[in-house]
C-alpha cells in the first residue's frame, strides 16, 4: 500500500463508456496522477458484463476506488455485485442504475458481428454522428 503522510493512497479504477478509451479521462489522470495510482479499463474485451466486471477485478488492486462513466458506470456497479469488499469508494456518471435490458443487449449484437466484419473504424464512422453534431465532428476530425 502506497502511504502519503502516513494516509493510505487508494488506488483509481476508471472505467470508460462504450466507445471511449483512456482519453476519456484525460483531466481526471492529469489531476489526480501524481497523487494516486491510476487504471484505466478497457471496456472492449468481453461481451458481457459479468465478465467485463470479473477481468476488472481479476487485474485490479485489492482495494480500490472505482469509477464509471456511462455503460462503465454499469460496468461498475457489477463489479460492486461480486465485490463489494474490495470496492472503498465509487462514483458512477451519466450512468443507468437498473439491470441493463434485454433489447439493448441485443441491440449490441449488430455492432459487434459488424465490427467482426468491418473492422472498428467503419462502424465508428457509421456511429459517430448519432453521438455528436456535425459541427463536432468537424472540429474534432483527427481525434475521433
């Protein structure tokens, strides 16, 4: 365990929504870095939450704080459902609290054959104005 004044640090578990990665939370790792160790999670690796949640905590710190945004948030609220010992504070954003429904779930079956098919960067391409306005995309181009 990392101390600063003899105060334990607990270490920050990020997660991500659909869609986003690490730079997601590029001002919350620019702030909080260099007081506490900071995990970013990728949110692609598995179909379904149970598993997202399990590879989390499989790779996590003992202890942890934990945050999510959005479809993380949900994420993260599963890991508070096999976990609960292990999670020391949560903070969860712009999220659903209820069991994710079923048409959503098949909602991403598409996407996901799609992205098998096609490859990420054209589906995102096909996603990306449902997200964000024209003038957005313009503006933000080459880090989308």
């Amino acid at each position: 365990t990392i101390h600063i004044m003899n105060i334990p640090v607990i270490p920050l578990v990020l997660i991500p929504g659909m869609m986003c990665d690490a730079r997601l939370y590029t001002p919350q790792i620019s702030a909080f870095s260099h007081r506490v160790p900071i995990h970013i999670v990728p949110v692609s690796t598995h179909n379904n939450m149970q598993d997202l949640a399990r590879d989390i905590l499989d790779n996590a710190p003992p202890i942890f704080a934990l945050a999510g945004l959005s479809m993380g948030g949900i994420i993260a609220m599963e890991v508070l459902r096999q976990a609960p010992h292990r999670i020391a504070k949560l903070a969860l954003l712009d999220t659903n609290p209820k069991a994710e429904a079923e048409e959503v779930k098949q909602s991403r079956e598409p996407l996901m054959a799609s992205v098998q098919q096609h490859g990420l960067a054209e589906v995102m391409a096909n996603t990306i104005p449902k997200y964000f306005s024209p003038d957005e995309i313009l503006s933000t181009k080459n880090n989308l």
